[in-house]
C-alpha cells in the first residue's frame, strides 16, 4: 500500500481522508495479527528445541555409559542469579582468607659447605657439581652429610 505524501494530503477532502485513515487502520490490525501468529511460531518452535535439546542431552549420557566414561555432574546454579537479587549478598558472612605462605624461603641457601672427598682411582675430572641439601640444620658442624 502506497501512502500519499504530506503536501497531497492538504488538498484531500475530510471523506478521502478518512478512507486513508480507514486503511491504515485495517493494515495495522492485519500486521498485528500476522505478527501473533508468527510469535505463536516461535513459541512452538522454542518448545521443541527444548525438547530436542533434553532428548539430545540423554543421548550423549547414554554414549557415554555405554562407552564406559564418567557421568557429567549435575549442574547447580552458577550463582550469579543469587547476586543480581537485591540484599542476596550480604546474607553469607565473609570467609576469612587463608594465610599467604612465603615459598621463596623454603628454597634460601642458608649455608655452604665445601666437602674435600677422597678420589677414587682411575676416575677423571668432570667438572663440579652443585648439590643443594633441603634441610642442612638436621647436621651439625662436624657431622658428614649423608650419601
């Protein structure tokens, strides 16, 4: 349908007018009415891919029994609904954080010993080798460090 421009309209009798005015509205209603119908579509295809969706679900755990894999675990809500609520927040208490550990310190070097061991005959010399012991104050001063 082809609406007239604004400048034809000065010039429509008030009897014109309303048989434009009267279309209008008649093209109105048939676009809300196709558009009921083809919400009504949607809805019956949402439904069905739901359906589809549940049934392809039970299928892939099924394959999966079969082949011998572990169940998938049940899905809980993720939480995020709980914090757009208002006043869902501040129902928990807050956990305390647990202490931070300082790693770096397990691994000082806290002190160096240099060992003179005899050398076995017929060997070659191969360079040095460092070797860091975990817990050197289990020795004393005096005491040889274990082989």
């Amino acid at each position: 349908m082809s609406l007239p421009d604004a400048a034809s309209l000065e010039v429509f009798s008030l009897a014109e007018l309303r048989d434009v005015v009267g279309r209008l509205v008649g093209e109105v209603r048939r676009l809300h009415s196709d558009d009921a119908s083809l919400q009504a579509r949607v809805d019956a295809q949402q439904v069905t891919m739901t359906a589809l969706r549940a049934e392809n679900q039970a299928l892939r755990d099924e394959v999966a029994r079969l082949k011998g894999l572990p169940p998938r675990p049940p899905s809980r809500p993720s939480g995020m609904e709980q914090a757009t609520q208002p006043g869902a927040a501040d129902t928990g208490e807050a956990r305390p954080k647990p202490p931070r550990d300082v790693k770096r310190d397990a691994q000082a070097i806290t002190a160096e010993r240099v060992l003179k061991v005899p050398v076995p005959a017929g060997s070659r010399f191969k360079g040095y080798e460092d070797i860091g012991v975990a817990r050197p104050a289990a020795f004393g001063r005096g005491d040889p460090l274990p082989a």
